[in-house]
C-alpha cells in the first residue's frame, strides 16, 4: 500500500475539516466533516500535478 502525501487545495474550505485519504474506483478522495451539517463532502481528486491535488 503507497502512502500519499498531499496538499489540498479548496476555493472554500469548511471550518472543520477531517481528511481521511480514501482509495476507491475514482481515485483518491477526501472527506470534509462540518459540524453543523450532517451531511459529509466527498471531494474527488481528478489530477495530480506538482505536489498538488486538483478537485
């Protein structure tokens, strides 16, 4: 299993964040975590260019 280091870049981030690395059929995600919605944003990472994740 390869570990992945990354920057992430998000136009606006939630206030709270908890970004677990998933690896699925679409590639790698992270999950955004807001406290005062219980719903979670999964955000796909589509490239990968210069130590930076493009979403």
């Amino acid at each position: 299993m390869a570990t992945v280091e990354a920057r992430l870049r998000v136009r606006n981030p939630p206030k709270t964040i908890a970004a677990p690395l998933l690896n699925n059929r679409n590639g790698f995600g992270f999950i955004f975590k807001n406290k005062k919605e219980k719903e979670s944003v999964i955000y796909f990472l589509t490239e990968i260019s210069s130590n930076t994740f493009s979403v």
